[in-house]
C-alpha cells in the first residue's frame, strides 16, 4: 500500500512538471503580435470603442502569470478618452492549467481619462442607444490605479473638474454580475484613494484622501480629509448603490479656513483677513448630476469671528451712501454673506464694485449664514454681518436646478431690522439683473444717523422688519 501510494504521488507530480513545462513554454513562444491584435479586437468589442495597442504584450511568471500592455489607447470618433501607459493583468495560475483564463489583479500606471457629459444621459464613453449586455461575474484581488488623472467636462454647463496626480487602491473587489442594477447590488470592495489636487475653476482642493468600504452596494468613505482655502476639510460619504435611484448622504466642514484665500479667487487685489468655518449636510439621490442637484436636501453654515477688509471704509462709504452710492450692496451681499454658495453663484457674473473703495479698512466683528437646502434650491435663513456701526443682511434664494436668482436682496438695516436701503438682484446666475439701490425712506441726513434713529422714528409707521436673525445690532 505504502509502495503504491508513493508511486502515485510520483505519477501525479511528474505530470504536474511536464504540464507546467508545456505552460512555461507555450507562454514564452505564444505570437505576441497576434495575441495583441486580439486584445484590441476584444477590447473594441467590449467597449464599443477603437482600442490601439502601441507594443506587443509581455508576459511574465514572475510573482504568478501576468500579462503587460503597454500604451494603450482608447478613443471615439477621433476623440481619445483614455490612455494608459502600462496595464499589467496577474492571472490564476492554476485557472490557466484548465484552459481558463481568471485575472485576478489589475494594474494602471499613469492612466489618463477624459469623460464629457454631452447632454442629459448622453456621455462621450458610451452609445445611450447601445444596448447593454448582463455583466460577468467579478472578482479581483487587488486593483490599483497609480498616478492617475481625471478630466470631467460638463458640456451643458461647462464645469470643468480634474483630479491630478490620484492614486486608487481596491481590495476584494467583487460583484454578481447579471443587469446593471444586480451587479450594483452585490458590489463590494474595500480600499483608499488619494489625489494631490483637485481642481473646479479657481477652486482647488490639495492633499484629498478617502477611505472606503463597501458591501452589497452600501458604501461609506470614512473619513474624507483635504485642504482648503487654507483650512482643513474633513467629512463623509455614505451611498446605497442597492436601490434605484441611488441614495446620497454628505457631511463634511471647512475648519479654520481663510478668507483671504477664498477672496482670491473672486478678486485677486483684495486684501482680506481673518478665518470662517463652514459647515455642510446634504441628503441626495439620483442617477445622474442633475438628478442629484435636484433632489439634494439639507443645510449650509458659515460663521466668522473677527474679519478685517483693507482698501475701504466701509462704514465711512455707508454714511455718505445716499450722496455717492459708489459700490452695489450686491457685491457686499455675494462675497460676504454668501460665502462659497456665492462663489458658485458669481461664477459668470463680476462682483467687484467693493474694489472701489477710497481707503482706511473695515472691521467685521461678526458674521453668519445659514441656508436651508430643499430640492437644490438654497434658501437664506439666517443671513448677516455688522461692522462697527452698521448690519447688513441678505434674503432671498439661489436656485441650483437651474442657475438663478431667486428674488436675493441685500439691505442696510436698522436697530429693528427693518430696510433702509436695499438692492434687488434676479435672473441667471450668469447674466443677472441688478437693479438699482431702493431707498425705502426719504434720508435727509447722513444714512447712520437714520439707521441709530429707525425707521419707525421718522415715519411713524410700523416696519415689517427685513432681518429678524440671531445678529445683533452693533
């Protein structure tokens, strides 16, 4: 018996060098440039694209089979979407025995994309007309994505956002397979992300890094740490890939950050100091941008100590308002009051009158604004700042669904909150209708005098008050 189970084990490990040498060299005399034809028809195939494959592929036993493409593109009626400088694919060696080809890690260095957005649905990656087969099973080890880079264009809005220098590694990634919304369901993988800089116009956002897990489509990045206009950006991301449409939850503040750098972006010249705290919760579904936008819920804080404006005095402006009315109130209310929602909002509209001051500086003892978010519609909630004599406050909405102006005024107010003077803005974010300063009552003197005496003191009428926040009056 001895005698025989040894001679066994002698058959079976025989057979498993000569299979093994009969793999090493099919794999080392295999036609690489028909393998490569191959990989770019298939490639095509799958992906409803033209794939060209600049170098031959390599293949490798070293740390298990693998498989290396090198200069691989892929593009669309002339225009490239993706490049990747190396693909290297690791395989089961033991699936290869069977005539089976399994991968299991996936490799992309320096892998560049550029995704368009055309129109609602319609994106450059994909036919919306193709029709889309069940998935293949998945499961992979690893994947990794190293020094990648990512161009998202919005053509219907031209938002442009680009995630340089990212590097992406997944664990365990796996799914069911079957229709899209199956495979979705069972998705899981776990992994982190980091990207040196992500970029939106002039805003940036350097040193991002997520961690991630998920399972049977519940994701959860946790935690979302970057920088900020100097400060730090913390935060967290929950999705329920399991349902349709997809459900978004979003928390994440600004800590600390500076206005100076915020100012930056809206008006280089401006010299500004002093830092702010933004504060950020939206609940969203969808399973497109717009959808998403639509559909988002929640609330926007930001708040300020102590904040110092050079170039102008804006008290000493105010108290002569009424003779010079030099700059628009406007442009107070967009900078100041709205903080980074007024960045989205002023994206093609210049708010600069606040550049023609006429010297000295101006002290902001105090600031906050708080908005409710419903529908992707902002509204103000509580919205004002004071300086050392006078509050300004804001009120109205900006609509994000679809770019505008939703009957936002900006006022001077008195001790009782009510409006002295006030200004009207409306219209599309990028060609908005400023209407003139209102003077809501006759002002004989200097406009401070009038806002220490109130409004009711010269009429004797009751006011219906413009401001009736948490702000005091100076």
């Amino acid at each position: 018996m001895k005698r025989t189970f040894r001679m066994l084990l002698l058959v079976v490990s025989s057979l498993a060098v000569v299979v093994v040498v009969a793999l090493l060299l099919a794999w080392w005399l295999v036609d690489t440039d028909q393998v490569g034809a191959r990989l770019e028809t298939g490639l095509a195939e799958a992906l409803d694209m033209d794939v060209q494959i600049d170098q031959s592929p390599r293949f490798g036993l070293l740390r298990g089979a693998s498989v290396t493409l090198t200069d691989l593109e892929m593009s669309r009626e002339g225009q490239v979407i993706a490049r990747v400088e190396t693909v290297r694919v690791h395989l089961d060696l033991s699936s290869l025995l069977t005539g089976d080809v399994r991968p299991t890690e996936l490799h992309l260095h320096r892998p560049e994309f550029s995704i368009e957005r055309i129109s609602p649905g319609v994106f450059n990656t994909h036919h919306p007309e193709a029709e889309r087969e069940a998935l293949e099973p998945l499961a992979l080890r690893h994947v990794r994505l190293t020094d990648a880079r990512l161009g998202y264009l919005d053509r219907t809005s031209e938002l442009e956002w680009q995630f340089e220098d990212c590097d992406l590694g997944l664990r365990d990634l796996s799914h069911a397979g079957g229709e899209l919304q199956l495979a979705l369901a069972t998705l899981a993988a776990n992994g982190d992300l980091q990207c040196r800089n992500l970029i939106q116009d002039q805003f940036a956002v350097t040193g991002l890094s997520a961690e991630f897990h998920g399972d049977n489509g519940l994701f959860e990045l946790d935690p979302i740490s970057a920088t900020a206009f100097e400060g730090k950006l913390s935060g967290r991301l929950k999705a329920d890939l399991s349902i349709s449409p997809p459900e978004f939850s979003m928390a994440s503040s600004i800590s600390q950050f500076e206005i100076g750098a915020f100012m930056a972006m809206l008006a280089p010249e401006q010299v500004t100091t002093g830092t702010m705290e933004l504060d950020l919760d939206l609940d969203a579904h969808g399973t497109t941008w717009q959808d998403v936008r639509n559909s988002a819920t929640g609330s926007i804080s930001l708040t300020s100590g102590e904040l110092v404006i050079e170039g102008y005095d804006l008290d000493e402006e105010l108290d002569h308002y009424s003779d010079t009315q030099r700059f628009n109130l406007i442009d107070v209310g967009a900078v100041f009051l709205a903080g980074p929602i007024g960045l989205v909002a002023s994206r093609g509209y210049a708010f600069t009158g606040m550049l023609e001051g006429s010297g000295g500086s101006t002290q902001i003892d105090q600031m906050v604004s708080e908005w409710t978010i419903d529908s992707g519609v902002a509204q103000a909630r509580d919205v004002a700042f004071r300086t050392l004599k006078n509050r300004l406050a804001l009120s109205g909405a900006l609509d994000f669904t679809d770019y505008h102006f939703k009957d936002l005024k900006v006022a001077v107010v008195d001790r009782e909150g009510c409006s002295i003077v006030e200004q009207r803005i409306t219209g599309p974010f990028r060609e908005p209708e400023v209407e003139q300063p209102n003077f809501l009552v006759t002002v004989a003197g200097p406009l401070l005098d009038l806002i220490e005496r109130g409004v009711q003191a010269i009429t004797d009428e009751d006011c219906e008050a413009f401001y009736t926040g948490s702000m005091a009056h100076p």
